[in-house]
C-alpha cells in the first residue's frame, strides 16, 4: 500500500480524543490517528474504507444520544450562567437609584447574554 506523509493539525479536545482512544488500544497516537481517518472516511463515504473497520450503527446512534445529552447540558449551563451574570451586574448596581427594575427585565438581560455568548460559540466554530 502507497503511503503519503501528511502534517495534520486538530484542537486540543480532539487531540485528547485520540490519546485516549490510542491508550485503550495499546496503540500509538499516530496509529489511532490513522484508525480514525480511516472510520471518518468510511462514515463520510458512508462505506468502510478498505484496510479500515466499520464502526456499528448502535454504537453511533449511541454516540449520537449521548452527544445530544450533552449537548442540551452545555446549553443550559450556558443560560444558568447568563442569568448568573444579569442577575449579579444588578446587584453590582443597585445603589445607582434605579431599584424599580424587575424580574422580567433580569430576565431580559439573561436572554440577551445568553444570545450573545451562544452567537461567540456559533462564530468560533465557523
């Protein structure tokens, strides 16, 4: 089989990803990396690449659920911590003479952080 030396850059959680699958395996990380390609490919392809296995479909499904699971967690921290915020930037500010604000307005500024930081996160994975 030709080969071709390739430079690959990945994000630290990947990077993290691919140890851990690689100490499990008792491989090395350039080997995991190699395995993974050869799956992504084959998912991407939607056939098993030659050389490489195919991962099942219950285990992706259960990849998938767990992922969302996830997923729905980091998205109401990420609220949690915007109200947080509202709900401290109007404590920092009470003694300004505007003491009339309410709940739904803290709330107001709880959406609006949460907007915001989700429109970052939507950004840098762009």
């Amino acid at each position: 089989m030709n080969r071709v030396k390739l430079s690959v850059r990945v994000p630290m959680g990947q990077e993290v990803m691919i140890r851990r699958f690689a100490e499990k395996r008792g491989l090395t990380r350039y080997q995991a990396l190699s395995r993974v390609i050869e799956a992504g490919l084959g998912a991407v392809a939607d056939t098993p690449v030659a050389g490489g296995s195919s991962v099942s479909d219950d285990v992706m499904a259960a990849f998938d659920a767990r992922l969302g699971v996830i997923e729905a967690l980091l998205d109401r921290s990420l609220f949690t911590a915007s109200a947080a915020y509202a709900y401290a930037r109007r404590a920092a500010l009470r003694g300004d003479g505007d003491a009339d604000r309410t709940d739904s307005m803290i709330g107001e500024a709880a959406h609006s952080a949460y907007r915001r930081q989700r429109a970052l996160a939507a950004e840098a994975l762009s």
